[in-house]
C-alpha cells in the first residue's frame, strides 16, 4: 500500500510513525514544506529563547526515519488528482497513493488593518523582515524574528492568548521592551475568569510587560525605510515600535488544495467525517487542518450542507488525530473522539493546567476558588449541581488524568477537594498546600434570566 | 541570536565548548596532571609542602598534603556552585532540599570529619564514600589498620545499607545526595549540564564501558581477597599479575578516568563523564535501580516534545522518547537529580519512589489498539 502524507508536523509525523507500526510494508511517504525533518511546533519559543537549538528542536533522532523506512521529500503539494490518486509536487514529482493524508497544520491569522496592506497582500500567515511584521508559528518566522530584534528596542504584540504571551516572553529576553494589546477585558477568557487572568497579569508585570487590556490595534504606520514604526491603538494610544507582533489565532491551512484539479471539500478546514475521511475517498485529513464533522441520525456525513464540526487546534489533538488515521487507511472505521478536554500552558514562570469545561459551565453554575496567599497559584473547580465538571490550576502542577477521571465518574466537589492532594503532581518536597488557600465561591459569570 | 556583550559572550563560550570552554578544560585537566603525578611532574614534595603552610593552623596530627589541600578546593567549589544552584531553583524544594545536602554532606564527612579523626589519632575514613567507589576500604592492608567499628561500617554500609536505600529510592540517595563527584557535577557542574550527548550510540557505549569497569573493578577485589586468604608465595606469577591489575585499576580508573577526565572535561563533555561512563559504583546501584520501587512518571498525552529534559539530562537519556510514548521509565543510569522535572514547561515528569500503579495506566494507543482488533473481528 503507497500512503502518502502532506505534512511532517507532529499530525503527519505521528500518523506516519503509527502506520509504520501497523504495517511493516506499507510505501510511506511524507512531504513537508517547512523544514527538511519534524520539528516541535510547540518549543518554537525555546528557540527563540536560545535555550534550544534548531537540531534540539527535533523531537527523534533523524536515523529514526531511515530505520522506520519513512522516505521525507521537502516539497510543496501543488496538485491533487484524486481520480488517478496521483500528487503533484512543485519540484515536478508525482507521487501516486492508494492513501493520502492531509495533514497540512494551520497558519496564521491576518485581518485586514490599516497601513498592512502589502503584507496582506503577500502570501499571508508569513512574517515580513523588510516591515518588522512577525508572526510566532513556524520557523520562517523565528528566523525572521531572530533577525529583527537586534535591531529592536520598542515592540508590540497583538493578540491575548498562548502565542501572543510566548512572543512577549521571547522578546523581553532579547532586551526588547514591549507592549502587549488584549483585546478582551482580561487575558484569554477562552480559559481563564477574571480572578485567574489577573493572577497572570500580575506575573507578567513583575516581568516588566506593559500590558494593555481592552485595546486593539488600529492603524500601523512605517518609516521611510519601510519598517514598522508606530501604531494606533483603537483607544487612540499611539505606541513607537520596531517590530509587531500578530498573534490573533490560526487558522486551518487549505488554501492550496481548494485551487487543485480535485479539491476536498472545505469549509474553514477540510470538511471530513468522523472516521477523519475527507469528501474524496482515500483522502484523509487531520490535526489543525481537519474540521470533523458529525453523522447524521443516518450515520452518513453531508458534505454538501455541513453542520456542527469540530476544529482542534492544538499540539495534543492533532497527535491523536494522527494515531487514529493511521489506523482508518488499513480499512478500520474508527470514530475519533475527543477525550474529555485537557490543555496546558506556562505564562513565564506560572504553570497553567486545565481539565474538563471551565468556561461554559461556570457561565451558569458557581466555581470553587482558591488562591494562595503570595498570589502566585490558584485553583478553581467548576460545578454543577455539586458534581466536578471542570479544573483550572495555575502554579501548581497537577496530573490531569486523575481529575478527568474524577470528572468522568461525577465526583462531589468536597471528595474532590478531600482527595485533591492524590492529584498533585508537584516535585518532591514542594506540594503547593493548596488546602491552605483562602477559598471562596465565585458566582456564575451570567446571571440566569 | 541574542545579543551578547563581552561578558555574556565570554561566558557563552566557557558554556558552549568555544574556545573559553576549551581553555577551561586544558586548564582543568593540567591540574588533574600535576595533583595526581605530582611526583613525575614537579621537584619532589612541593605540593605536599605547600599544603603543609597553607594549613598552618592544623594540630600535627591531621598530617595535611596535598589531598588535604585539594579537598578544600573541592569543597570551596561545591559550596559556591551550590550557592548558586540553590539561588537559581529557589522555586523547587526538592533542588533546595538535594543540594543542601549534598552540599553538606562534602563539608562535613568529604573533607573535616577524616582531618578531625587525624587529629583524635584514627584512621582518615569517610563515611559518605563506599566499595566500589572507594576501592580501597575492601583492601586487606586498609582494613588491617582500621579499627573495628570502621570495618563493620565499610562492610554494612557497602553490602547492606547501599543496595537497601537503592531499592527503596533509587541509585539518586547516592549519586546526587551524597557522593562527592555527582555534587561537585550538580553545584561547580551546573553551567555545563547540558553538554552530555544524547545519542543512541552514547548509550550503547556507556552500557560497555561502565559495566566493564565495574568487571575489572569486581575482579580486582576478588583478586585482593585472594591474596588475603591465600598463601600465594607458591604462585609468584599469579601474585605479579594480580599485583599488575590492581596498580592498573588505581591508575586508570581513578586517576585517569574519575580525576583527570572525569572533571577535566566538564566544559567540553557535560559533568557527568565518570559516573556516565565509568564509575564502578553507578554501575552496581543502576543495576539495583532496576529492581527497585524508583522511577519517573510520566503524565500521559501531556509532553509537548520539547526537549528541554533531554537537553538539561546530564546523564545523557533521551528523557523526551520516554515522555512524548506516554511511558513511565527507570533507566540504569538515571542519578534522579531532578532537573528533566524542574524544566519541563508542562510538568509531565516526576521522579517517584513507588511500585508501579495499580491498576497500570491505559494509554490513548493501547485504546485506539484495542478498538481496532473489536473492529476487526466485526
């Protein structure tokens, strides 16, 4: 069986490594765009960092593709035909397939402000060197990056969420003084409430951030030498800069493949079922790219008039996306389906682990929260009708394995903080006394009509 | 890069194996030379004299040479490595809690406790070192001169108590609470930690070469006992080739390999060279350590792969295979020092002392495996 997969992130990488495992025969090909060997997208920070190296980044050693019999070809897909399972490469390969992956991750968002005109109208998702406009995806852009801040004194980051708070860490190491726009009221509500976003606040002030919640960019103006050299605010701040930073979201990266012979189906990604098939048969999607969609009553999936569908863009997912690809192109039809929701994170020195619902479920049902007395750990446990449904722990670390098992089995609130320590995970000697904190009820974020 | 100026960038080089890096290792290893050779290197004594003057202050007895004076800096480099360290991971008890001790431990039982037995008229003895490691205390003419509790506590401590406290807690008791070589790696070592490689070939290599160390070093004890119990005087060729394999073991093995190379090539080969590759005794405890309760766990689906554990491993164990397969580990080599933990930005890893979990955890694949076979049968 030739299996071909776009892709050499860690959807790509993973679904290729698992195939290999379910068959020792199978033609695997995987062909990045990006870089010559899968990297961890997530580290990108580290590097940038300088704790890591680019080689570092690489989470096998390469002797692993040889030994696994994985060929890489560093190309771009330029044309899909379906019909004859053939792909086209830019460099003129083709490469015919009994089964394609696409797994072609995301890239990032771009919206069309005032005085980026020419970057929107370049390849977008890119940062620019000559403008001092970056984005923290790829490694196109850590270069760039890398190459402006010696050159920079003053920045601005747009965007409150995990990439954004990433790139101010990373500059404020090279010596960079910047100025980071939320939009929202407090920092990344998607996960956080209130009382916990102003824990992360006060961390970031004590790193010298200059955080501006509740603006927004509007208006960059350039220098004669075209570089980016201040911006407007909505709120009608002007702020000096040699470099901005654009960190507002992902989104999934399947531009290419709607202008070929045989396009998938796309909506804002590629449209597949729940067994992750896109709308051509043996074409598989998943990671970022993939937007799954459910079955109807009849169990059949309309790719015509799409419903609901589910878009995980995080490292996590994509990963298990990918295991279970691997196993569907051998003929098994297995459902993918989402565990109950965990994600991690770390705003400077500040840990971040969540488990379960914490936000829809707080909007109408009171959370249990407690905060040490230094401010620098919280926890907070939303429920329903006294049964757990969801964990937020910052500064302190916790094995979300067992709190998604607590949740699953519908503990009480009061077992759970009973037995809270069981799921503690911090290093020896130093368990973060959580029972110690001042606790208090915080009343759902909406009141009930 | 970061922009660097001259001091930032001369540290990075005595960091990053530049040229500072590489001048620092020549100078370390020259030292080792002279400490060791002093005799075949320099006009008879001189060290030896030397050392005399600069601990004018001690009584007669305590006898102080050159080892003396080398304890000393031994022990000024781990309390001020130590100091930093402990400044450095002020946020993690267990960091603060490990270098502490080790800190102390070479204070107290590496360099005063055997001057102030000199001084009281017994035997220089350290209590924190044991056989393998400390070769000597299972010699027949070492034991002879000692007193009877020392004898009892080498023996008990060397047969017993190691291989108990390893199976409790793993080889990490020793090798970074309280040996002497694994504390000056964890405190004077820190800044070159991470220069361990990481290769699948290293460790094929360290799997070896440790473990023939620890033949050759077992081999040589049996020989001593032997010439203990024996009367080999009818033998003299077996006599004069036991005699030669001792006199090798103590020039290759703890000159060359845990002075000289072993410190010597911190800046160019990361801290842990000897105890990685060489030492007898990490050897015996990682065998142990297999057997025992200790290891690291991993949370499951969590790592981010990273690598920022395998980079800061000074063991050189590709920490980040372990974490992003889901999968709980103990390896041999494994001195528990910590750090893959104190790094990790998603505090995947914890160093644990306990049976395995019961009942095991299912990871996401062993799922995914299983529902495939129930698909397959339908």
């Amino acid at each position: 069986m030739k299996i071909v997969i776009v892709g050499n992130g860690v959807a790509g990488t993973t679904c290729a490594l698992a195939a290999r495992e379910r068959d020792s025969k199978a033609d695997i090909t995987l062909v990045g765009e990006e870089s010559d060997y899968f990297f961890s997208r997530t580290a990108l920070m580290y590097a940038f960092l300088d704790r890591l190296s680019r080689r570092e980044l690489e989470p096998y050693e390469r002797g692993v593709y040889s030994k696994k019999r994985l060929r890489l070809v560093r190309d771009k897909a330029v044309d899909l035909d379906a019909v004859k399972q053939t792909l086209s490469l830019n460099g003129g390969e083709v490469l015919a397939f009994d089964r394609l992956v696409l797994a072609t991750g995301s890239k990032a968002n771009f919206f069309p402000w005032k005085g980026l005109e020419r970057e929107m109208s370049a390849a977008t998702g890119e940062s620019h060197l000559a403008s001092g406009v970056v984005h923290f995806v790829g490694l196109q852009d850590l270069d760039v990056c890398e190459a402006l801040v010696p050159s920079t004194k003053r920045a601005v980051v747009v965007g409150g969420g995990l990439i954004g708070i990433e790139l101010v860490e990373c500059l404020l190491h090279h010596g960079v003084k910047v100025t980071f726009l939320v939009r929202e009221p407090f920092f990344w509500p998607v996960s956080l409430c209130a009382e916990e976003a102003a824990l992360v606040l006060e961390e970031m002030k004590r790193h010298g951030v200059d955080v501006r919640l509740g603006d927004e960019l509007a208006r960059v103006e350039k220098g004669p030498d075209g570089r980016v050299s201040k911006v407007e605010t909505m709120r009608g701040e002007t702020l000096f800069c040699e470099m901005l930073g654009l960190c507002v979201g992902v989104k999934p990266n399947v531009a290419a493949f709607q202008k070929m012979s045989t396009p998938p189906r796309t909506r804002r990604g590629f449209l597949v079922s729940p067994t992750l098939e896109t709308s051509l048969p043996g074409v598989f999607a998943c990671g970022d790219c993939a937007e799954i969609l459910s079955a109807g009553p009849d169990g059949a999936v309309n790719f015509e008039s799409p419903g609901q569908a589910l878009n995980e863009l995080i490292w996590y997912s994509a990963k298990r996306q990918g295991e279970l690809v691997a196993q569907n192109l051998f003929g098994d039809a297995l459902v993918y389906e989402p565990p109950l929701f965990f994600n991690s994170s770390k705003f400077f020195d500040m840990e971040y682990t969540t488990v379960g619902d914490v936000v829809a479920a707080s909007r109408t049902n009171p959370s249990w929260f407690a905060v040490a007395p230094n401010g620098r750990a919280s926890l907070r446990v939303v429920h329903a009708q006294n049964k757990v449904v969801g964990f937020n722990v910052l500064g302190a670390r916790v094995d979300h394995g067992i709190l998604a098992k607590w949740i699953s089995e519908k503990r009480s609130v009061d077992e759970c903080m009973e037995r809270f320590k069981e799921a503690q995970y911090d290093v020896e000697f130093g368990r973060v006394p959580v029972e110690s904190f001042a606790r208090r009820e915080l009343p759902p974020t909406e009141v009930k009509p | 890069m970061k922009k660097l100026g001259w001091a930032a960038s001369a540290l990075h080089s005595v960091k990053n194996r530049g040229l500072l890096g590489w001048l620092l290792s020549g100078a370390l290893i020259a030292f080792y030379v002279i400490l060791y050779f002093d005799d075949k290197v320099l006009p008879g004594g001189q060290l030896d004299a030397f050392a005399r003057h600069f601990f004018w202050f001690l009584p007669k007895a305590a006898t102080p040479g050159k080892w003396t004076f080398y304890g000393f800096l031994y022990s000024v480099a781990m309390v001020v490595g130590g100091s930093w360290v402990l400044w450095k991971y002020r946020h993690n008890k267990y960091q603060i809690v490990r270098t502490s001790v080790v800190m102390l431990i070479q204070v107290s039982f590496g360099f005063s406790v055997p001057i102030l037995l000199k001084v009281f008229s017994q035997p220089e003895y350290y209590f924190s070192y044991f056989w393998p490691l400390k070769f000597d205390y299972f010699q027949p003419s070492t034991i002879a001169s000692q007193p009877l509790p020392f004898i009892v506590y080498s023996f008990v401590g060397s047969l017993l108590f190691v291989p108990i406290m390893t199976l409790l807690y793993g080889k990490r008791w020793y090798c970074s609470w309280v040996c002497g070589c694994g504390g000056l790696a964890n405190t004077f070592g820190e800044p070159w930690r991470h220069l361990g490689t990481k290769t699948q070939r290293s460790w094929k290599f360290e799997k070896i070469s440790i473990h023939t160390v620890l033949v050759i070093c077992l081999l040589t004890t049996a020989l001593y006992a032997v010439g203990a119990l024996a009367d080999l005087s009818a033998y003299p060729r077996f006599q004069s080739g036991a005699e030669s394999v001792k006199a090798f073991y103590g020039f290759a093995v703890i000159a060359v390999l845990s002075g000289v190379l072993g410190t010597g090539l911190y800046p160019l080969g990361g801290t842990r060279v000897w105890c990685r590759f060489f030492c007898p005794m990490a050897a015996l405890l990682g065998l142990i350590q297999k057997l025992g309760r200790y290891r690291i766990r991993v949370k499951k689906n969590m790592c981010i792969s990273c690598g920022l554990c395998t980079k800061y491993c000074e063991m050189g164990i590709d920490v980040r295979s372990y974490a992003q397969a889901n999968s709980d580990f103990t390896r041999a080599s494994c001195v528990g020092c910590g750090l893959c933990a104190e790094v990790c930005p998603r505090g995947v890893l914890r160093l644990e002392n306990r049976w395995p979990l019961d009942p095991p955890e299912v990871s996401f694949v062993d799922i995914l495996k299983q529902r495939a076979a129930v698909s397959q049968k339908g």
